[in-house]
C-alpha cells in the first residue's frame, strides 16, 4: 500500500508542475462544461477533468481536496481497469464506479486523452448520476480539446 501511495504522491506533484501546459482557454471551457453537469444534476458534489497523464485541467471540488492527487487517482484507476477489461477480452471499458458509506466516483473516459471524475451524494441515484456523468463525458470528448497547448 506504501509503493502506490508513494507513485500517487509523484505523478501528484508532476501534476502541478505541468499545469500551464494548457491554455486558460481550454481551462475555462472545461470549467464551464463542469459547472453546467453540475447545476445539471443536484445528487453530485464536485467534478474534474484531468489528461490520462494525471494533469488536472479543470475542477469543481469540494474544498480540501487535492486536485492533483485526485487527478492522479483517477488516472491509475481508468488505466487498470482498462487493462482488466483488455485481459479479460471484455471489450472497451465505460466508466469505474466507487461506492462508500459517504459517497460515490465514477470515472469516464472523456474523449481523446481525457478523463472525468464525478463525486457523488451516498443516496445518490445511481443511474440518474451516471447519465449526467456520460452526458458530460460526451460533451467534454465533443469539444475535441487539445490539451499539449
């Protein structure tokens, strides 16, 4: 638990130091994209758009978390389930569901190279919750961002 606890906290602070490799005019659509899911669906708490590299690029978090352990996360996560997909020949993945006593995460893959993160009220309806996740991983993949600006 220590080794991935240690590879979460230096893809984290690579993270931060990569944050102005892209544009404040990609930040702000992506922004805005998560404010409109989240006025959107009442039942999540906060969401972030990061690259498959652990780079966040935009967030609407609760505060006291950190975007960039977050972002990295996220990252690991969506990798090993798609390669748990691949070595099981069970086709492509579509997102990886977390549920605790206090809350729900569900992570997407959100276009080329991008991945979202939705956290979740415990008493959330899922299924409601996962659409709004979907609708606002297809809005971010339509954007057809280029994030190495």
């Amino acid at each position: 638990m220590t080794f991935i606890s240690d590879m979460v906290d230096k893809v984290s602070e690579g993270g931060s130091q990569h944050e102005d490799t892209v544009s404040s005019e990609v930040r702000h659509t992506l922004s805005a994209t998560l404010c409109e899911m989240l006025d959107d669906c009442g039942d999540m708490l906060g969401a972030m758009v990061s690259a498959n590299d652990g780079r966040a690029l935009a967030e609407r978090l609760q505060s006291g978390l950190d975007k960039h352990r977050f972002a990295a996360m996220s990252s690991a996560l969506l990798a090993l389930s798609d390669n748990v997909i691949r070595e099981t020949h069970g086709g492509s993945i579509k997102n990886v569901l977390i549920q605790s006593d206090n809350g729900n995460v569900f992570i997407l893959h959100a276009g080329n190279g991008l991945l979202l993160t939705v956290f979740s009220q415990p008493d959330a309806n899922l299924g409601m919750s996962l659409a709004h996740a979907s609708k606002g991983a297809a809005d971010i993949a339509a954007l057809n961002l280029h994030t190495d600006a």
